[in-house]
C-alpha cells in the first residue's frame, strides 16, 4: 500500500522537519511513502474563504485517480492507535493499492474537499499548526505499523 501526504507548502519549523524526517525513514521499513510538496497559493491580497477554496482545488487536483481520500479534518473521527491500526488492516485486505492523507491550510479544508472524502480522520480535538499534523499523522502510521506487526514500540 503506498501512503501519499500531499503538503501544502514547506515544513517551516526545522525540529519539525527533522522527526517528519524521521519517521518518513522508519515507516519506509514497513510500506511505501510519498511526501509531495506543493506550492501553497498567495497568502497576500486574497480573502481566506477563496485561499481555502484554492489550497482544495491544489490538493484535489493531486489527489491520484482510484486512491482512497482521507481528509485530516476537526470535525472527523478519532480512532485509537490500535483502532485505526485495524483501519489500515482492513484497507489492505480490501486491495485498496493507495491512501492519500489530505492536510488542510490554517482555514481547513474547502466544501470540495470535504465532500471528495471517503474518511473524514481528527487526530485530536485539540488545534494543531498543520505542519505538527503532518509529524503527528507520520508518527501514528508509524506505530499502526507496529502494532500491525506485533513489536514493542506501541508500548
């Protein structure tokens, strides 16, 4: 199964970049990963509803044809570890080949992309800058991995 996070933009802070760094390295162990980088739109004159409305025509539009959409979203589901362990569990079993993880800008994610979701995902109810999603998204793939192949770090 191959994992794709397309990001909007660049990780800013480099603490960050470094731990998304390394777990891109430890999850490539167990399944494929593809971190994309795309060009965020202008932040400087546009109103934030139609910066919203371009960051989802952007994610949307790399959004490969036949992969699953999980949309990272406050309004989500939360899953335990093990739970969304089980989640990846079951994709695979049905032959889901790839799983796109949609991180949305500051103002979140535009009505397109809400409605293009087959799983709308919340990590927490708390808010997080969407670079911290990026390195908290990475670290739970990572011990659902774990805990798929039955190893201590879960614990």
């Amino acid at each position: 199964m191959i994992h794709e996070l397309p990001l909007l933009g660049k990780t800013k802070d480099p603490a960050l970049g470094a731990g998304i760094d390394d777990y891109c390295r430890r999850l490539r162990h167990y399944t494929t990963l593809s971190l994309k980088t795309l060009r965020e739109p202008a932040r400087t004159r546009a109103r934030e509803e139609d910066l919203t409305l371009d960051e989802g025509r952007l994610l949307l539009k790399n959004l490969p044809a036949g992969a699953l959409a999980v949309v990272l979203d406050a309004g989500g589901g939360q899953y335990t570890s093990e739970q969304f362990a089980g989640l990846i569990s079951s994709w695979e079993q049905k032959g889901i080949k790839q799983v796109s993880y949609l991180i949305g800008g500051p103002s979140g994610h535009s009505p397109e992309v809400l409605r293009r979701a087959d799983l709308l995902l919340s990590l927490s109810k708390m808010t997080f800058t969407h670079d911290m999603v990026r390195l908290l998204l990475l670290e739970q793939l990572y011990r659902a991995y774990t805990i798929k192949a039955g190893e201590k770090y879960h614990k």
